[in-house]
C-alpha cells in the first residue's frame, strides 16, 4: 500500500514539474476562458441587465470548452515519446497513476480556473451572494470534467487529428455537470437555496472520481495495444 | 444451450444461421408492418383534442422505444466483447449504432412534425426532448469513434468503452434534464402524464412496435454479415464463399 502511495506522489510530483518546465502553455487554456467571456458582453450587450442572466451560463460552458481544449496535454506527450507505455507497464495499479495525472492536470488547469472566475463574474455583473456559489461549483465541477474527459482522451490518444472527436465524445457527457453548476449559480443569484444542487454535483463528483480511472485506465490499455 | 451459443458465436455459422433468418424477419417486419400502418393509419379513430395528427403517433412512439432499446442492446454486446472478446458482440454493437442513430433521428423528426401544428413550435426545451437530443448526441459519438480508428478491433473495443461510459450517464442525464426542465417549465407536466390509452389505439402502437423490432432484426443481421465478411477476408470459408459465387455466375 505504502509503495502504491509513493508512486501516486511520485508521478503526481513528475507532472507537476514537467507543467512547471512548459510554463507558458499553462496559460493558454485560462486565456482562452478570459477571452470567451469577454465576447460575450461584446456580442449580446453590455447591459448588466441581459449580461446578468446569462453569466452563470456563460461562465459555466467558457469553463467546460477551456478544461476540454486542456484535457489534450492530459496523456498527449506521454504517450508521443513512450513513457505512457511504461507507465502502463509499472506493477502499480494502472487506475491509480491515472488518477495521479488527472489530479495534477486538475492542479494545472482546473484550479486556476476557479481563483479566476471571481474576476470574471464581475466582469459579468453577478451578483455577489452568488460569487460564493460559482466558486463551489467550480470547485466541485472542475475535477468531474478532468475526471470525464479523462476517459475520452485515452480512447482517442492514438489517434492522429482527435481533437475534435474528443469534443464530440466528451460534451455530452458534461451536460449534468452544466445543468446542476449553472443551475446553482442562477438559484443563489435569486436568493434561492442551492444546497441540493451543490448535494448533485457532489454526489456526481464521488461517483466519477470512483469509477473515471477504472474507465480510464481500460481505456488507454486499448489505445496502447 | 451453451455449445450451441458457442456455435452460433463462430462468424462462419453466424453468417450461415442469419442467412436463413433474415427472411423471416423481413416477412413478419413487413407483415406487422402493414397491418400496424392500416390500423393505424384507417382503423384507429383521429384523437378528440389531437385530430388526424395523432397518428404520427404510432411511429413516433416506437421509434422513441427503439432508440433506447438498440442502445441497451449496444451496450449489452459491446459489454460481453470487451470481457469475453467475443467477436460477434463486437459486430453487432458496431451494427447496432447506425440503426440506433437513425431511430432517434426519426423520433425527433417525427416529434417536430407532431410539435408544429400540436403546439405551434417544431421545437421546446421539454425533458423527454433533451434527452432524446443527448442520445443522439452519444450514438454520433461512438460511430464517429468507431470510424476514427483504422484498426477494427480496436476501434470495438474502444467504442464499447464509450458506450459502457454512456450507459452509465444516460440515467443521470435523463433526470438532471428532466430537474433541470421541471425548474424552468412546470407547466409541462401534462405532457409527461400519461392519458389512458384506448384499445383502437393500443393495437396498432404494439404492431407497430413489433414491426420496428423484427425490421432492427432484420437490418442488424444484414448490417452484421458484411461486417463479418470484411473483417474475415482473409480466411478459407469466407474464400469457398466467394469462390462458389463466382462459379455460380
């Protein structure tokens, strides 16, 4: 158990470091997700009004499309120069390391989208009572996209232009996530309790955190064969 | 029971028992077929609220069972290929998407076409629509994931991992959706509510259901056999085959 544990830190530490050495491409995704919003008002209208009700939304999916756009770097370079392979290979149970990479992927790109989006909702007008709850959405949506998309790029690392494959097999599968976040952030921006929504999206959070590397893990074992 | 599974599960004796089957299916298809078009179509009274649009009805119900009958069935086989590598699960789930695909299609086009003159709107945001939307949205996914990748073992494999993945969401989907939708509009609930159904009408949505079944069947089976013959080219029965074509000719 104790080794099991040592190379979950050890690879988790590995990609940390490795996000560390590339810098400048962990800011790409949180750009992306500044700019999405920012067309928003620039499209629709800049009225606090109209923006209002459509910040929760509109935040909720400009993080769906920039954790998707990320979950790319998730096993890409691994797998390109071979040391995905070894990974699989190790005596360590393969669902475990997984959920080591999807843990510091979520480190790298979830997190940062989370101290960001404060920002942002003033951008947007919401309204402050729901600051708090966009935070704990985020907080409890992010890592079930990094956990769900997971699964979609290990089947299609092999493959030469999945891109936008993935997006196909992944956005369905955020839709709950969407629904139970954004529908949270709209309740609390009425002054509504939102408690059961944040009880759904945890609810969603330990069932993806429990099986997404058992998926996951299968997964890549096809994609390598 | 179990040699003959074993039996049937070798692509040479599928190829030659759905041969003989496929026949019999399309009959009986075509027979329910008509009989659940001519009841449903002259026999079954127009609805009193409805009028004549109500039978749109009887292919937009079954079409709708369909969609999430094919993929249970998808699922099921793409399940028992992943664990047991059974080359005929593998088939038949990769068989199975298009026709799925194609039913949801059906039951969305049908419902807009049943939507426009019943509530003025091809479209709503109703839950049981999402919901059908979404499925279509995972059936596009697997097919497009099956057709990405060269290999056609892998991409079984690999498909039947979405498709396990998918079966585990659509619940969640379907009552997130339906929350999400209740939230919203409340006042849709007589939609969902079913009304008593009278026997005019019972008889030919169950024909019409049958009839879709056996025609899945039917074209399942067909699909299955040239995915049987491509994938086993290369091997000695599937050369005879060929071979006693050709002298036939």
């Amino acid at each position: 158990m104790a080794s099991e544990l040592s190379a979950f830190y050890i690879l988790l530490k590995r990609d940390l470091i490795l996000a560390y050495r590339h810098r400048s491409e962990l800011a790409n995704p949180l750009l992306f997700f500044i700019i999405v919003i920012s067309l928003f008002p620039l499209g629709i209208s800049p009225e606090s009004k109209n923006l209002q009700g459509i910040a929760p939304g509109v935040i909720w999916v400009a993080a769906l499309l920039a954790a998707m756009l990320s979950l790319d770097s998730l096993f890409r370079s691994d797998f390109e120069d071979g040391s995905l392979e070894q990974i699989s290979l190790s005596a360590h149970s393969l669902p475990l390391l997984v959920l080591a990479k999807v843990f510091a992927h979520w480190l790298i790109t979830g997190l940062p989208l989370i101290l960001l989006a404060p920002l942002l909702s003033v951008l947007l007008f919401l309204p402050d009572n729901a600051i708090l709850t966009l935070v704990a959405t985020l907080a409890l949506g992010t890592p079930i996209l990094s956990l769900v998309g997971a699964i979609g790029v290990a089947l299609t690392v092999g493959l030469r232009r999945g891109g936008v494959l993935l997006s196909l097999l992944v956005l369905p599968l955020y839709i709950p996530v969407l629904i139970f976040a954004a529908g949270a952030v709209n309740e609390a921006a009425r002054g509504f309790e939102v408690a059961g929504h944040l009880y759904f999206l945890g609810a969603l959070l330990s069932l993806s955190l429990t099986l997404s590397p058992f998926a996951t893990a299968a997964a890549l074992r096809i994609s390598l064969s | 029971m179990w040699a003959f599974l074993q039996k049937l599960s070798s692509p040479k004796y599928f190829y030659q028992i759905s041969g003989y089957l496929i026949p019999w299916f399309g009959g009986f298809c075509l027979v329910f077929m008509l009989a659940g078009l001519y009841f449903g179509l002259f026999v079954a009274p127009p609805d009193y609220q409805q009028k004549e649009t109500v039978r749109i009805m009887y292919v937009h119900v079954p079409a709708a069972w369909m969609s999430l009958f094919i993929y249970m069935v998808m699922a099921i086989s793409a399940g028992i290929g992943l664990v047991w590598r059974m080359k005929l699960a593998e088939v038949i789930a990769a068989s199975s998407a298009p026709i799925g695909a194609s039913f949801t299609f059906l039951a969305l086009v049908t419902g807009a076409l049943w939507g426009q003159p019943m509530w003025g709107t091809w479209w709503v945001w109703d839950a049981r629509l999402t919901s059908e939307l979404i499925l279509l949205f995972l059936y596009l996914g697997i097919i497009a994931l099956n057709s990405a990748i060269e290999d056609k073992r892998t991409a079984a494999r690999a498909s039947a991992v979405l498709a396990l993945v998918g079966i585990v969401n659509i619940p969640i989907i379907h009552y997130s959706v339906e929350w999400w939708s209740t939230l919203h509009q409340p006042n849709s609930d007589w939609l969902t509510e079913k009304p008593s159904i009278h026997s005019s009408m019972l008889i030919p949505l169950l024909l019409m259901a049958v009839a879709f079944k056996l025609y899945y069947a039917t074209v399942v089976l067909k699909l299955a056999r040239c995915e049987v013959l491509e994938r086993e080219r290369n091997t000695h029965w599937v050369e005879e085959l060929v071979s006693r074509h050709q002298s036939q000719q």
